[in-house]
C-alpha cells in the first residue's frame, strides 16, 4: 500500500497507470513504527526510534519519516481507492480517514466492516471486489 501511494505522486508514471488502489496503508513509517512499539512492546519512541532512524539513513540512505505516503497522496497524479479494515490492529485504522482527506486527486473510500489488517477481502469478498470493480471501470 505504501509503495503505490508514494508511486501516486510520481511525475513520470507509466501512460498505463490509471487508478491506484491500496488497503491497509499506513501515513508514514515513523508513526507506524511508533504505534507499532507501543502497541507491541509498551515502549515509547524515544529513544529507540531515534537511533534507528538514524541506522536506516546510514544504511538505507534516508530518513523513516521520509517515508511518508500521506505526504505523496497530497500530489497524487491518479484517482486513488483507499480500504481498510475497521478491526485493523496493525495499521491503525484512523490512518484511512488521514490518507484520504489528505488526497488530492480523486478518490473513494472503502471501510470493511469486522476485517483485520489486509483481510477486507477475506471478510467481505462480494463488496470488496464490486466496489473495485466499480472504482476502476469508472477511470478505464
């Protein structure tokens, strides 16, 4: 989800990219990672996510805060569907709400009632893929 709402963004998109859709994605890595240590561990943010955050940049050549599709949604070149669980406890599911107020391009919103993280499919197959089908058949 992350990588195609960072690719959204792109000047250079192949002509064939018509519509984006992600499920599950999360605002940015930091705040995920955040969470995530919270959540899992109990454990605040400083100073761990400080010093890691610099490991990445050393090794990976960035910061985990650039990571960041919310900040890619804002430019985005094509129409995005954003889904989401509601029993998401992965990615937190306030994040949708987030990512697609934050969107500029044209956009639909998909919330999967009792669906845990990246099982919206699972839970209701019927509305997920009717409600994909519709978003793409729209834009192709």
């Amino acid at each position: 989800a992350a990588t195609v709402m960072i690719a959204s963004s792109l000047d250079e998109l192949p002509t064939n990219v018509k519509v984006i859709i992600e499920d599950c994605g999360y605002t940015c890595a930091l705040e995920q990672f955040k969470f995530q240590l919270k959540k899992l561990f109990n454990l605040p943010s400083f100073p761990i996510l400080n010093i890691a955050n610099i490991a990445v940049k050393i090794k990976a050549g960035y910061f985990l805060n650039e990571a960041s599709p919310i900040d890619s949604v804002k430019n985005s070149k094509v129409p995005i569907m954003f889904i989401h669980g509601d029993k998401d406890t992965f990615v937190p599911f306030y994040m949708l709400d987030e990512l697609y107020n934050a969107c500029s391009s044209e956009k639909s919103k998909l919330v999967v009632k009792e669906a845990s993280h990246a099982h919206a499919e699972d839970e209701n197959p019927d509305l997920y893929w009717s409600q994909i089908d519709k978003f793409v058949n729209k834009y192709m």
